[in-house]
C-alpha cells in the first residue's frame, strides 16, 4: 500500500485531456507545496514533469499542468499524444519525522486509445 | 548536462551486503541534496534514503532503518548506498536521483536481486 492514493489506470483517445488524482494527508500533500509529477516509460528512468505543485521544468510540454486542492493533487495532460502512454507517479514531502521523508502514489497507467 | 551513473548492483543471498554507488557529473554535487529510490520489478517507485550536502542530515524510510546507510564523498562527486542484512522485498532498481524535495535529475538505475 502506498502513501499517496493514485488510481491504478486512466485511458483517453488522441487531443482528449485526462487529470490523474493524487490523494494523501495534510501531512504530505496538504501541508506542503513540494508536490511533484513524474512520466517513467516502461524501462525508463522516471522524468519529472511537474514540481512545486503546478510548475513545469524546461522542456515539458505546456499540455501538463499540475494543481492541488487541500489533501489532493491533480495532473491534467490536455492535447493526449501517443507518446503520452506511460506511468505517472505523484510523490509528495512528507516532513522530517514521518516514516518517510518522501512518499510516492502508486503509479498511474495512462492509455492512449 | 547533468549524469548520474549507478553502479554496484547484482545478485545476493538473503542476510548479505552490497554497497551501491553513484557517480554524478555536469552540476556541482556538494551544493545539492541526493536522494536513492527503489522501484521493484512491476511495482511502483519508494523513496529510500537522503543526504544533505554535507552529509550531516540523512533520512531513511523506515523499512529500511538500521540495515541501509546513504553516504556521500563531495571530492569524488559521489553517493553511496551500503545495504546490509538484505531480504528479499529489497529486491529493485535502485535509482539515485538529484534531491530538491523532488527529484529532477534521475540516474538509469541499477537492479539489485536478493534470492537463494
């Protein structure tokens, strides 16, 4: 069982949006704004695609964005691309004396109809 | 360009050690946090262990307290990861990975199997 509640699945067809759903505690996601998103291919590293809640690294797409909402986060990728399918893991700081200094979704696998 | 290049990883029996490494170039290592995180074959990604710069901080999952130790050599631009007393649920690609309270930069990975 993981920290952050994501779900196991989400499917959409080619210039449909998705939001993918992060949910956790006001000890992670809600008490903190150092939410990120990550895309990890299957053998791939994971790339950060989202961080600080709603920030976009140099080089993602403006198609991902990111929010939050008390103890949830959202990813929304709008314009779906092929390249898209993939799994999407929030993650979340946890603060200095939890179990974890860091606590991960349990992935969400992104269909691309 | 930033690299983080792991190494160390292999077969153990349960009840051993093997002490992972990373080795970073293209940032200036001792200004930055770093992190490990594992990623069991098919599951998802948990987050092991970190250092602060100096290595004066570290911080584990509790898993894996008291049996891993994260270390780092800023001379060397280097981190470490010494894994005693191994079972089997610590079978997983170990990643190092760039630490801002999130994760920018990713190494490739390095699998680590514990089995008889």
């Amino acid at each position: 069982q993981s920290a952050l509640t994501q779900p196991r699945s989400v499917s959409g067809s080619p210039g449909q949006s998705v939001t993918i759903s992060c949910t956790g505690t006001s000890s992670d996601v809600g008490g903190y704004n150092y939410v990120s998103w990550y895309q990890q291919h299957p053998g791939k590293a994971p790339k950060l695609m989202i961080y600080d809640v709603s920030k976009r690294p140099s080089g993602v797409p403006d198609r991902f964005s990111g929010s939050k909402s008390g103890n949830t986060a959202s990813l929304t990728i709008s314009g779906l691309q092929a390249e898209d399918e993939a799994d999407y893991y929030c993650c979340s700081y946890a603060g200095s004396y939890t179990f974890a200094h860091v606590v991960f979704g349990g992935g969400t696998k992104l269909t691309v109809l | 360009e930033v690299q983080l290049v792991e190494s160390g990883g292999g077969l153990v029996q349960p009840g051993g050690s093997l002490r992972l490494s990373c080795a970073a170039s293209g940032f200036t290592f001792s200004s930055y946090w770093m992190s490990w995180v594992r990623q069991a074959p098919g599951k998802g990604l948990e987050w092991v262990a970190n250092i602060k710069q100096d290595g004066s901080e570290k911080y584990y999952v509790d898993s894996v307290k008291g049996r891993f130790t994260i270390s780092r050599d800023n001379a060397k631009n280097s981190l470490y990861l010494q894994m005693n007393s191994l079972r089997a649920e610590d079978t997983a690609v170990y990643y190092c990975a760039r630490d801002l309270l999130q994760f920018d930069y990713w190494g490739q990975g390095t699998l680590v199997t514990v089995s008889s």
